[in-house]
C-alpha cells in the first residue's frame, strides 16, 4: 500500500515520507497538507524522505513541480534547510545535480538516511534556530 505522511512531532524538524507510488489524489491530498504547513509562521527544516518511494507519473512530477514554484517564496521565506533522503545512489546524485542547476533557495544537502538527515536538520536548526531547542 502506498501512503504519505507529514510528521511535526520534532518541530522545528518536519519530516515528510512517502512509501510506494501514490496515486493522483493522494498527491493532491499530500500537498493540501504541505500547504497548510505553511500557515505555520514560525521557521522550520524540512527532511524530505523519499527512500522508499516507488515509480513517479508524470502527474506526480508535474503536480509538485507547479506547487514548488507557486510556494517558493514562502518556502525560501520560512524553511530554513531541506534534506532529502534518498536510498538509491544514481536518485541522490539527479538530485544533487538538479539542484546545483536551479538551486533551491535555502540550505540543503542530499543523503542516504533518515539519521544522516536528522543529525543535518539538528544540526541546521541549531545554527539557524539557536533557541528552538533542538
């Protein structure tokens, strides 16, 4: 079964996972919540685990795509880090070389698990947010 979630618990930390392939609604349900997210208006870093996502349609990619740059001043103005999590080492380095492309607006780094993320995204708060308490 595919699924999606969106964790606070460690806020300023907020971890987003997706396991499987998601259909079309569970996308656009995925992103509703990303978006309320954002009237949060406190600072956050966003762990974006993608380690066990399955295929990616094209509805997919253009759906995140569109929401990305209709958010990106938000996300630039509010996210403070992003990491993504990403198993396969061919995935990180598209990613990484995407990102060095466009650029994301904000500190990121790329990498192969769920603690290398954390450690980061404790680490970025720390630096960015000295009295968050992470």
């Amino acid at each position: 079964m595919s699924t999606w979630t969106i964790d606070t618990s460690q806020w300023p930390i907020v971890i987003h996972s997706v396991e499987g392939s998601l259909s079309d609604r569970q996308i656009d349900d995925y992103l509703r919540e990303a978006t309320a997210l954002m009237d949060r208006p406190e600072p956050y870093i966003a762990i974006m685990d993608a380690s066990r996502i399955g295929s990616v349609s094209a509805y997919m990619r253009a759906r995140i795509t569109e929401w990305q740059r209709q958010h990106r001043a938000i996300v630039n103005e509010r996210c403070v880090g992003v990491v993504y999590v990403l198993s396969s080492p061919l995935l990180r380095f598209v990613t990484m070389t995407i990102l060095l492309v466009t650029g994301l607006g904000v500190p990121y780094v790329v990498c192969a698990t769920r603690d290398e993320a954390l450690a980061w995204a404790r680490g970025r708060a720390s630096e960015a947010m000295p009295t968050s308490g992470v």
